[in-house]
C-alpha cells in the first residue's frame, strides 16, 4: 500500500513510487567512484536489480539471484532498467520464469563480477578496496564515467572519446 491512499493517476504513482527506485539507479549512475555489491545469499527483485546497477559486484558461490516480480501482478520493468549490462535473454529468461539462477550463471551473463567461495568473500572485497583506494581519484572517477558512456558508442566515437578523455587527465598532472 502506498502511503497517502491511492494513487490519483498515473503521473502521481510515478511520482509518488516508481520515482524513488529510479532515483537510487540515478544515484548509482552519478556517484563518482565504484559502487561495489557484494552478495552472499539471495538477491531478489530489487536487490538484483541494484547488483545489476552497481559498476562491480562479487559473490559468493552461495549467492542466489531472480525477479519474481510477475508472481505479485508487476512487470518488474524497473528493475529491467537496471539490468541493462545482463545479456538480454537472461534479464527475460529471470523476469518470465521467475526462477533463481546461480553465481555462476550470473556471472556468465554479466549479472555479477566475481565469484568467491564463501570463506574468501570478505578478503576479495577488501583486497578490492584497499586498490581502489590506492589510485588516484580523477583516474577512478575518470574510469567510472568513460565505461558508463564508451560502450555505447560506436567504435570511432568510442576510441576518440577515450584519447581525449585521457589526453585531458593526463594534462592536468
């Protein structure tokens, strides 16, 4: 139930809910440095969808991920927006079928990065942050921004894109 009564159209329940969720994935996008998941046991509805926005994200062979969504009467297509780095006919095979799937099916369609048993987990993740760290910020911050545009240009836009981009960076040192 949403908080003050039913919605009164279309543009209030946007405003009112599906707004929220789609602030977190702009959020996401708009954070300067890596947002990492990391996930030990289920990933479910939103919970998937935020590890399929997240830059990194590690698991445990343990970690379980699905959109059961449909079960309740909701197309999960804001989660699906979330999804947009997971090979397409997995996002459709989660959504239709509403079954869970695996680290390490989730990690051949692009769902997840990594796939650790659970007893080293917890040292990938710090290994992880203690690099991250390590490098310089405009590097991170510069990376970050390049693979959420590049990858969707097209090959010549993609490559001037990155000469200029590290042109510039390495300018400024």
């Amino acid at each position: 139930k949403l908080p003050g009564g039913p919605p009164k159209n279309a543009f209030d329940l946007h405003a009112r809910a599906m707004s929220k969720i789609l602030e977190v994935y702009t959020a996401f996008r708009n954070c300067p440095v890596p947002i990492i998941s990391v996930v030990q046991g289920k990933a479910l509805g939103f919970g998937c969808a935020l590890v399929g926005g997240s830059d990194i994200a590690y698991a445990s062979t343990e970690a379980r991920f699905a959109l059961p969504e449909m079960a309740h009467g909701t197309a999960p297509t804001l989660a699906m927006a979330a999804l947009a780095k997971v090979a397409s006919k997995t996002v459709i095979d989660l959504v239709y079928s509403r079954e869970e799937i695996d680290a390490e099916t989730a990690l051949a369609t692009g769902l997840i990065s990594r796939v650790f048993a659970p007893d080293k987990l917890e040292d990938a993740v710090a290994g992880l942050c203690e690099r991250l760290a390590a490098y310089d910020p405009t590097d991170v911050k510069t990376v970050k921004r390049f693979q959420l545009t590049g990858p969707s240009l097209h090959p010549d836009i993609m490559s001037d894109l990155a000469g200029y981009t590290l042109a510039t960076v390495r300018s400024r040192r």
